[in-house]
C-alpha cells in the first residue's frame, strides 16, 4: 500500500488536456505570488504574506529563507517580486518588491536587495522606496525586470485612490522606475535634469503594472491591468507618457467614467488593449524549442479569463490564441525553467505551481 | 396607499439623491481632466454627467435606498422624542445617512474610494448636502397625501432610467454597444455602421421618450408603445431563431421583461382611472 499511495497521488495531480499535461509540482501555496528557477530542479518563490522559499521539484521538500523584510500584508499588498542578479551565480543577489509601512503608518513599495547564502538572505539592504505612500496597499505593480545596461526596472502602481498622480512627475504613482542595482540613479535616466521630477522615473501614466519584460533585442514590454475594459500591453520608452487616466478605454469599476478620451497628443497608445479585462497578471517571451508553438511568441496569464493569452506580433498584426483554459484557475504568473519547460503559478491562498509537458 | 407611500418615498428620495451625488464625482472628474489640457468640451461633459448618473447611479441608488430606509425609520420613531421640525430632522438624517454610507463603502467594502468626487473634503462635504436634500424631499413626499399616480410615475422613472444606459451607450459610445450585440462595428462598411447606429439608437430613444411623455401625461398609450415595441423585439427574436435558424438568443427574456414593465404601467393608469 506504501507504494502504491504516492502513484495514486501523482494521477490525481495530473490533469490531462488535448496537447499538454498539466502537473501540480507544488501545492496548497500561502498566496504564493513570483518565482524564480534557481536551477531546473529548485525554484524561489514568494508568498504574499512575507514568506521567501526554495523549493525543490525533485523530492517537494520546501526550506523557509530567513532574515526577510517585514511586509504589510493585506489586499494587494505584501511580498511580491523576487528576481535573480544577472550575475546570481557569481555574486548570490537577489531583489525582492514588497509593500511596507513606511514612518508615517502609510504603505508603499520597497525594493531590497540581499545575498541568498545558505537559505538566508545576509547583506540586505532597501534599494528604494516609493513616493507613493498610501492607506491600504491597492494597484502596487511590483514588477521587476533587468536592462541590458544593468540597470534595474521596476513597476510602481498607480494606488487606485491616487490615480491622477500618474500624471504627476513629483511622485512614484503610476511610473517605472529605473535604477541601479546598488540603489543609485541612472544619469541618463529621462527626467534627471528636470527639477520637478523625480529622478527615478523612466516613463509614467500608467495603472497597475503586472507584466514586465525586456526581449533580447532590448525593448521593454508592459501590460498593465486598466480599469474594467481598458487592460493594455505596451512598449516601454523612456520619458514618454502612457497616458493614464487622462485616456483609457476602460471604465471604473463603479461604472464612472474615468475620461471620455481615448488619445491624444504626447501620450502613447497601447500595442494591444483588452475589453473586456483580462487581468494580465505575467507574462514571458518565449525564446526556447521545447514549444515550438510557442517560439518567439508572448504568454501572458491572466486572472480573470484564467488562461494563458499566447501574443504574436506578426507582419504587422496581432494575434491572440487563449491556453490553458481548461485548467480553470486564475493564473498569477509563469516562468520558463532553463530546460525550457513552462510553469504556471495559480492565484490566491492554497495556489499551486503546474509544469506544462509538451504530450509530444 | 397611506402606507405604501412611505417605502415609495424611500426610493423616489433616492434616486432624486443619486441625481445630485453623481454629478459631483463627474465633475470633478471633468475639472482635473481640463486641468491636464485634455479638450472637455460640451459634449465630452455631457457623456461624463450622462453615463456617471446612469451607470454609477444604479450602484449607487442600492447604497442610498439601505441607507435611507434605516435613517428615515429611525428618525420617524425619534420625532415623537424632540421638538426639533421634521423636515430639518429628516434632512439631517438623510445628510447622516450619505456620509455613513460612503464611510462604511471604503472601510467595509472596498478599502478604496470608489467615488472619485468623494476624495477630499469638500467632495465629502457636497455629498452630505446632496443627502440632506434627499432628506428633505422625502419629508415633502410623505408629509401630502398621495394617489395611485405618485407609484404609477415612479416605476416610469425608474423604467426610463434603465432604458437610459442603452440610449446613452448608442450615443456617445456606438462600438462598445454595438460589440454587446455581437458586431464589430469598424469591421462594418460605412452603409452598415450608419444603419446599425441610426436604427438601434432611434429605437431605444424613441422608448425612452415615450416612457418620459407618459410619466408627464399619464397618458397610458405611451407606455403602451414603449411595450409593444420591446414585445415586437421578443416576438421577432423568436421568428429569428424559430423561421430563420439563427442562434438561440435569451435577450428575449429582458424584451419580454421590458415590453411588460410599461404595459403594466399602462393597464395600472387604465385600472386607477376607471375606478377614480
């Protein structure tokens, strides 16, 4: 019967769909929210609560990394982001995103940085600290991805309540931030010379950034979740303004109008917009064989219509192909292992990691 | 008719609130949008006021009607308590009742302002004056005696309002509406587009008016039209799906439902008129 248990386990967590299997690696997650491959075997991952992990695929077993930083955890808020340095393997940095009380009892996001040694983080230190302070943590955006130039990049949302500060320069409402990875700013960062501008900032008018990447070629693509009907995928330039909420082509959630105006002059248009939402909550460029139906194609997962959206830019069209329905979970985000297999990461308490295995 | 005049007031003062309170968070809406050199005009304006009190509103009057109902109840049992007026005591109840309910919507709810006007102080502060007139005009309502026509223009109001958000979405925003029936609307040519638009906005416009000019005249034939026409859409969709083979499409039941409303209406006036 020992033997026999842990197969019988293993079918029930094998869903079966007509091109690919579905298997849950990992299970009952607290609000597990990114992760990253530390090897093909052994992911990072963070927990909404303020819990940083390492788990392995081979045996499940998960160790605890101590030494993290406090967290407010409620609504949108808590340990969000956690990427790996360019040179990991050589130095053991990491970086997290997480919303934290600042001194005057208000929220907002910190970035840190710390040396995973031993399953604990030593060095640790606050990289920055948004000017976005705000009463309960909503529309954070936390995203973090690398340039080629080894700076960092990351997403600041908009806080719902403060969403006309987006267009604002003298705050971190609604921007992505550039810095260097030791916390210092860019000199040629857009807005360095402008005295009522925050020097941080790489461009603005956003919403709630969820999606952040830069492909090989150096561009920086951004989805947002807009309001309802207005979720955006974007390219990313700097200085330039994505126009929130003076357009949008969503309304709010209450029905409101938040602009009747969709462009204008001086503020970017989206490559792609969703109404109705999708949520976008990740997203990836796949660049491996092991899909080639995937290769050089964007995965996008999404919470609200809970699939994958595949994008592909071609001769000067988009095409949208959903995935992954059938697994019927909101999907929070998605990464490729460097074998190039894709793990999909469900949302909310008791979420689960599922590998996707080509049936061919 | 005595007492189904107090819940009727509830709802009427209700609404005459959401008239008031929307109108705040779209205009402040407006003013930073024109802070930020976007081009507000008239029309820009009037969709934003337009939509706000249609669709913001229908959130709303849920909110207002619970909020109303406990602070009119409660005042009506603390009149025989005090010597203060009751048109002032309904008045304040009603001012009590719009600022708790926006309170209790971010500390309870949402744990985010969902009404834009409602940010700073004096946003907050109109939004209790909006509630006091609420307050006020159910005092009016229900200090004079009333009729079977006070109920009869009070679904016709509410009937006019729903019919409201379609008219509105044709208007100012043809795609979004025209995407609701399956079309989309760019991939149409020009003869098509301009039918679509012309002949769905006419319809629910033409719906709208009558109901509007049978609540003024209390003319049931009005309301009659308004149902016959919604009744024709639900037949017509059947001999669609039934004679022509298109896809079952269960819009019919709203048609049915919208055909019904006004021609109850209009068979209650008949009714109320024969045995005046």
């Amino acid at each position: 019967m020992k033997l026999y248990l842990p197969a019988f386990l293993f079918l029930f967590s094998v869903h079966l769909s007509s091109e690919y299997k579905f298997e849950t690696v990992l299970d009952n997650l607290d609000d597990a929210w990114s992760f990253v491959f530390l090897s093909e075997d052994k992911v990072l991952f963070t927990e909404m609560p303020g819990k940083l992990k390492i788990a392995s695929l081979k045996d499940k077993s998960i160790t605890n990394v101590t030494n993290i930083p406090e967290v407010a955890y409620s609504s949108q808020g808590g340990l969000s982001e956690v990427v790996l340095d360019p040179d990991f393997n050589s130095n053991n940095k990491i970086y997290m995103s997480y919303s934290a009380n600042t001194d005057n009892n208000k929220i907002t996001l910190f970035l840190s940085t710390a040396e995973l040694v031993n399953d604990k983080l030593v060095n640790s230190k606050v990289i920055f600290k948004a000017v976005a302070s705000r009463r309960s943590p909503a529309h954070m955006g936390a995203k973090i991805s690398f340039l080629d130039d080894g700076t960092l990049i990351l997403t600041s949302g908009d806080g719902y309540d403060h969403r006309e500060k987006a267009q604002k320069l003298d705050n971190h409402f609604g921007k992505i931030i550039r810095i260097n990875t030791d916390g210092s700013i860019p000199q040629d960062n857009p807005f360095i010379s402008n005295q009522n501008a925050l020097p941080e900032i790489y461009s603005y008018g956003h919403r709630n950034m969820q999606g952040l990447l830069v492909t090989s070629d150096g561009l920086i693509y951004e989805h947002e979740h807009g309001p309802k009907g207005g979720d955006e995928l974007n390219i990313i330039k700097p200085a330039l303004n994505y126009g929130w909420p003076a357009i949008t082509y969503g309304i709010d959630y209450s029905g409101a109008v938040i602009s009747p105006f969709t462009q204008k002059d001086g503020m970017e248009q989206p490559l792609l917009y969703w109404d109705p939402s999708i949520a976008p909550s990740d997203m990836i460029y796949y660049e491996k064989d092991l899909y080639p139906e995937f290769k050089n194609t964007f995965l996008i997962t999404a919470l609200v219509s809970r699939d994958v959206k595949q994008v592909v830019f071609e001769n000067n069209e988009i095409r949208q192909k959903s995935l992954f329905s059938d697994l019927g979970f909101r999907l929070r985000n998605i990464q490729d292992s460097p074998n190039g297999y894709i793990y999909i990461l469900t949302d909310g308490p008791g979420n689960k990691l599922i590998k996707v295995i080509p049936k061919k | 008719m005595k007492i189904a005049k107090y819940p009727f007031a509830v709802f009427s003062a209700a609404l005459f609130t959401v008239m008031l309170i929307t109108p705040i968070s779209s205009i402040s809406n407006l003013l930073w949008l024109n802070s930020v050199d976007m081009p507000v005009g008239i029309i820009s304006s009037l969709e934003v006021l337009l939509f706000d009190f249609q669709r913001l509103g229908i959130l709303l009057y849920g909110v207002v009607i619970i909020g109303f109902a406990i602070a009119f109840s409660f005042t009506a049992v603390l009149i025989n308590f005090t010597n203060i007026s009751s048109k002032y005591l309904y008045a304040l109840a009603g001012a009590v009742s719009i600022g708790a309910a926006m309170y209790l919507m971010v500390e309870l709810l949402f744990e985010s302002e969902l009404l834009g006007g409602n940010r700073t102080f004096v946003g907050k502060v109109l939004h209790w004056i909006a509630g006091f007139f609420g307050g006020y005009f159910y005092y009016s309502l229900i200090s004079k005696n009333k009729n079977y026509t006070f109920i009869v223009r009070f679904f016709g109001i509410l009937y006019a309002y729903l019919i409201l958000g379609f008219v509105l979405n044709w208007v100012f925003t043809p795609e979004s509406a025209a995407a609701d029936y399956g079309f989309v609307l760019k991939d149409l040519n020009d003869n098509a587009q301009n039918a679509l638009i012309r002949d769905f906005t006419s319809f629910f416009i033409s719906t709208f008016i009558f109901t509007i000019l049978g609540v003024i005249t209390l003319n049931p034939t009005w309301f009659l039209a308004a149902g016959i026409i919604y009744y024709g859409a639900a037949v017509f969709n059947l001999y669609a799906i039934f004679i022509h083979g298109t896809n079952y499409n269960q819009i019919y039941i709203g048609e049915i439902i919208l055909g019904s409303w006004p021609t109850i209406i209009a068979f209650a006036i008949l009714y109320f008129k024969k045995n005046e």
